[in-house]
C-alpha cells in the first residue's frame, strides 16, 4: 500500500494498493477499507471505476471488460442491481 494513513496505521485519504494477484486498487480509502471514489484494475484488463463502501461496490459504477464490453450500472453490497 502506498498512500495515507490516519493516526491507527490504517489507509485513510487517497492512496493505492497493489495485490498479489495483480490487481489494483486506486482511490479513496476509510480506516483501512477503500470509501468513496476509486478504481479497480483486474490483472485480466477488466476495469471498475466507481464508488466504495466499507470495501464493496456501492453506488454508481462503470465495468469494462477487457474485450470492450461496457456495463454502468448501480451496485448494492458488491453486487450490480440492474439499474443503470
């Protein structure tokens, strides 16, 4: 992680986290858990780019996958409602 902290060690303000996996977080974090706006950069191409909620998906957010395809959509607990 590189990035802000707040005064208990945990990423908090704006910073990025890169995963073993390959994929990549850049964004907004609270306590240690990304909040607000950010991106996500899968190891595979795909992107997310959207809001955060303690970790999750939740909100407004545009998915594109790595083959072109385009999906914007709202998101509740990780998870798209349908509603874009």
């Amino acid at each position: 992680y590189e990035g802000e902290y707040n005064a208990a060690g945990e990423p908090e303000g704006r910073g990025v986290l890169r995963f073993a996996n390959g994929n990549v977080y850049e964004g907004e974090w609270k306590a240690g858990l990304p909040e607000g706006r950010g991106v996500m950069r899968f190891a595979n191409g795909d992107v997310y780019e959207g809001e955060y909620k303690a970790g999750k998906k939740e909100g407004r957010g545009v998915f594109r996958c790595a083959d072109g395809d385009v999906e914007s959509n709202f998101y509740k607990h990780d998870a798209p409602t349908g509603e874009g």
